[in-house]
C-alpha cells in the first residue's frame, strides 16, 4: 500500500462544513457527494453526476482530497487502519447544521477519493414512503428472516428504517441494530432501539448477532449479510424465535436464493434451501428507476412471501413450471408481485417510460408481450385486474436546516485547511 495511503488520526481543525453546505444549497434532492482528484466536487442528483463550481475547487488535486479524508477520518483509529490496510474505509460524518452522511474513502491511482451518501437528519417514517400495504405484515411478525435487496443506492437502508420505526411506534419491543456505519438514528418511541456500530462497537456483524441472542432482542436489524458465519447466525436467531432483518446486494428475489445458498458447501445445499424454506417470511427486492416527468426517481418492489408454494420451491429447487418467480406472478392474491407486474403497472399509469421499464426489467422481452396493447393513451382502467394497487413508493429527500453561508477571502484549499 502506498505512503499516502495512510491518513493522520490527529488532523488539525478544519473547515469542510463550508464545501458540503455549498453542495448541498443545489438541491434539496442530492444523493451523494463525490470528491475525486482531476475532477470538481460533484453531487449525484436523481442519478445523474454533475459539477459544483465552488471557487478555488475548479479542479481537485490529490491535496484536496488527502485534506478531505482527513477531515472526515478525524480519529476514528480503525477507519484509519482499514484504510492502510485494505485501501477503504467506511466512516460515518456529521456536518453541524446540516446533516450526517455515509462516507466511504478508497485509494486509487495512489490518491484519496471520497463518496459521500446524505442521510436525512430523521428515519424515513412508513407514511413517507407509500411502501406497499403487504410489507406492513412484517411488523406483525414474531420470528424469521426478512431480506430487502437490490443494487447500491436502491433504498433498501430507507426501506428497513421505515419498518423499523413502524414497529417501535406500534410494539413495545426491544430493538438491536447492528450496521456499517450507522445510518438513520432511531429514537425511543413504544419500543427500546440499541444502535451497534461495526468497528466502534463491535468487531463484526457475526459476533454482534451471537451477543444479540444474549441481549432479549425481539428484532434484530444486520445492516448486511456478507459471509457465511453471519448468513448462519442470522437463521439460527430466525429459528429460535427472534425477527431478523438484513439486506443483500443481489437484482432480485430468486438470485438472493441462490446466493444464500451458494455461500454453503455443496454437501451442505439440502439442510440449508430446507433451513432458509422455514425461516424467511418475505424478501423484497428494490430498484430506483427515473420518473417520465423528471422529479425524481421512483422505486419498483418485487416481493416474494413465504407460502406453501415459494417454500417447496426453495426447499427443492426450481423447474420448469415451478419458478419463484411464476409464484410471485401468479401469487397477487397473498401479496406477491414480480418486477416485470410493477414496471408494467407504472408504465401503464404514465409515471416511467416504457423505455426505462425495459432497461430496468427482469425479462424485457415478457415485458414487451405484456405492454403490446398499450399505445401511451390507455386510461387507469386498463390497468390489469392482477396488479397490486399500491402508490409508488418514493425515496424522500433530505431536508436540511438552514446553514451560514460560506465564509469568503482566501482559496478553498485554505478554507478546508483552517
């Protein structure tokens, strides 16, 4: 690993609050923040990188970025280890006045870069993001797992910290979240929240999830199953009669089967797809596609729930005819839908076009043959009697208390560096 890789834990003060606030007074819209030598500070709005002219920043040098991550780092011991060690490092920042962000800062070409993912200064609430009416069954559960998954950026953090506040709003239970780092802060409402963070509070999800089992937890949110130690836990916990929660990077609900599955050794497939079969109760796969009007972006929900069906399929594996994903189709009566039913739906009601829906579709070409009556014009009526009526949920922008505003005189550079 190269020298510069290596941050000070013990940076002077300096002042990055001023670069952020300049950024975020675009627009109330803005996802992330992207800070990379040769380039200006970019923001990512509605999924589109685009440059903040701030002056003396025109063009970051390898300094400003080195400045940047240092200012973030702070004294965060392990981010600064992990960034030596591994060449990345995932840290939490807060700006006052502002907001908290996710912060990953990697090496590359042997220079810092930094990306920054605003988080709202509250949980999303259930309200907020019209969910479908059938994922509000997981806040009666009392056991199993329950998966959200779908590609980076695609709302699964929002989509568990809305359930999760639903239950601490309507359930007097204990909550133990376990995330990497900690993203949307919960408050105490009917339910009591302990909020772990990898690295600070424990040394991995595997052994915070054995300890949860010790601490009387009635739901347990992982902030990611990444290996097979915390994949095992986590169904031991759903099987001795704790709800847990977690997310997968995987495109939809079959794949994250087949993940699951493949992270065990062969002679292992039998007793884990029986496992798995028993334990999870929904899994809810989520992609963020832009709206035809351009305000925004508009997420597509697939959802697989545990049936008599969807578990025989697990537990033996898929055939012909006997598809996860022919029982989502057909399973719109107990709540099932698939990503191709949603993208027609929306498609249909004119919020997305018909060329991103066949960007984002699981089986274009079957979403082709499902839309080959419409003509752009066809009414709500039309909508098809099996598709699930349920508002498009929306991710919810940030909002951001007022700052001051950037102080003048000097370069940017001495800016950050006072």
């Amino acid at each position: 690993m190269p020298a510069s890789a290596s941050v000070s834990p013990n940076p002077a003060p300096l002042n990055l609050v001023a670069v952020l606030q300049r950024m975020l007074t675009v627009s109330d819209k803005v996802s992330d923040l992207i800070f990379s030598p040769g380039r200006p500070p970019q923001i990512e709005l509605v999924g589109k990188l685009q440059g903040v002219a701030i002056p003396g920043l025109e063009k970051l040098t390898p300094a400003h970025t080195a400045a940047i991550a240092k200012v973030i780092i702070g004294s965060h011991a392990q981010a600064v280890e992990a960034l030596t060690t591994n060449g990345s490092a995932d840290v939490s920042f807060s700006a006052p006045g502002l907001c908290r962000f996710r912060v990953n800062i990697f090496m590359q070409r042997g220079t810092h870069a930094i990306v920054m993912r605003v988080i709202p200064p509250s949980a999303p609430q259930w309200k907020d993001l019209h969910l479908p009416l059938q994922l509000k069954q997981i806040a009666e559960l009392k056991n199993g797992i329950v998966l959200v998954t779908g590609p980076t950026g695609s709302g699964k953090s929002s989509t568990l910290a809305a359930v999760i506040d639903l239950i601490n709003e309507i359930k007097h239970y204990h909550i133990v979240t376990i995330e990497d780092p900690i993203e949307f802060l919960h408050q105490h409402k009917n339910s009591t929240i302990h909020q772990r963070e990898l690295h600070s509070d424990t040394p991995s999800f595997a052994l915070a999830l054995r300890a949860a089992l010790r601490q009387a937890p009635k739901v347990i949110l992982v902030g990611e199953m990444r290996d097979r130690e915390t994949i095992e836990v986590a169904l031991e916990a759903a099987e001795t009669g704790h709800l847990v929660m977690s997310t997968l990077h995987t495109i939809d609900a079959a794949k994250t089967v087949d993940r699951i599955i493949g992270v065990f050794p062969k002679n292992e497939e039998k007793a884990i797809r029986t496992r798995l079969a028993q334990s999870f109760r929904f899994i809810v796969s989520q992609r963020l596609l832009p709206r035809s009007d351009g305000k925004g972006r508009v997420a597509a929900i697939e959802i697989l729930k545990s049936t008599s069906r969807t578990r025989e399929y697990i537990e033996n594996g898929e055939s012909d005819g006997k598809s996860l994903t022919d029982a989502m189709d057909q399973g719109d009566m107990e709540g099932m839908q698939t990503f191709d039913g949603v993208l027609e739906r929306l498609v249909r009601e004119g919020t997305i076009s018909r060329e991103d829906a066949m960007s984002y579709a699981s089986n274009a070409n079957n979403l082709n043959l499902r839309l080959a009556d419409y003509d752009g014009t066809l009414p709500d009526a039309a909508l098809p009697p099996t598709s699930v009526q349920t508002p498009p949920p929306v991710i919810p922008s940030p909002v951001r208390p007022p700052s001051p505003a950037p102080p003048s005189g000097g370069s940017m550079l001495d800016m950050i560096e006072r």
